[in-house]
C-alpha cells in the first residue's frame, strides 16, 4: 500500500529528542506507562529498570526506525521529508494503532493534507486530560508537515 520509502532525518529526530527528553531510570508517563530514554514503552520496561545513554540511543534508534518503516507501509499518496517526518513522531510518541485509526490518516490517505494537518492538535490528551506539553508537540508536528507546502500529489 505505501508509495514511500524515507528514512527519518536529523530534523524529525531532534523534534523527537526535544519532545521526548531522555530519562535513563524508568518513570511512569502522565498515562501511567512505564517509560525509559528517549520514551521507550514495551514489556522491558519496568520499575527499578536503568540504562546508560548508548541504550537510549540505540533504543530511540530501533523505535524510530519501526515507526518510519509503518508509515512508509500505511500511507498511500506520495509525502515530502518534512510531512514524513511529522507523520513519523505522530506514530512514535501515540502509537501505531492509533495511527492507524485515526482521521488523520484517512484524511492523508484521500489527498486532503489540509484536513490531515488539521488532525494534529486535536491529539493533546493523556489519560482523558489535555496536556499542553502534547499540544504544542501536536502543534510543532503540524508546523513541520505543513513547512514545505508545495502541493504533494496524491499515489
């Protein structure tokens, strides 16, 4: 179904980095899932659980690369780097499955990039509540798709 191939890019990354910071004991997010580095979940992380700075990096590393190969499978119209980018951090801070699920990626998956960037904000909650952390990083994620507005055509 996808019609991409990117690789994440330095930008993408640094958004993710500034976004995600990096704790390297593991703490419970604002939804209350055990979390380590650079917002690493899964069933290795624990209470108690501590890594150095290499694991970090190399776990952002295998995260980001498994949410850049998702979205380069799911979305079906042709992105720029910057919209993939976006889309990228989208998946890895909220999850495939939502992603999956979401207006969003209807709405990209129609050729209507102004109704998918549109999406972005409306993603600011955990656990019920609004976060203004999440909304300016739902706001800094739909600057960056919407940075090179050049039209992207549809597959």
């Amino acid at each position: 179904m996808g019609v991409n191939n990117f690789t994440y890019s330095g930008k993408g990354l640094t958004l993710t980095e500034q976004f995600e910071g990096c704790k390297l004991t593991a703490y419970q997010d604002q939804a209350g899932v055990w979390t380590i580095g650079y917002g690493h979940t899964g069933p290795d992380v624990a209470r108690g659980l501590t890594i150095t700075q290499e694991e970090a990096a190399a776990l952002l590393e295998k995260d980001v690369r498994t949410a850049a190969a998702y979205v380069n499978d799911v979305v079906a119209v042709r992105l720029i780097q910057e919209e993939f980018d976006a889309l990228v951090d989208f998946v890895f801070n909220l999850g495939r499955g939502t992603f999956e699920r979401s207006t969003l990626l209807r709405e990209l998956n129609a050729g209507n990039f102004a109704g998918a960037a549109a999406q972005f904000e409306l993603w600011d909650r955990a656990g019920g509540a609004v976060v203004a952390g999440l909304l300016r990083r739902r706001q800094a994620e739909a600057a960056l798709f919407k940075s090179n507005d050049s039209g992207a055509e549809t597959a």
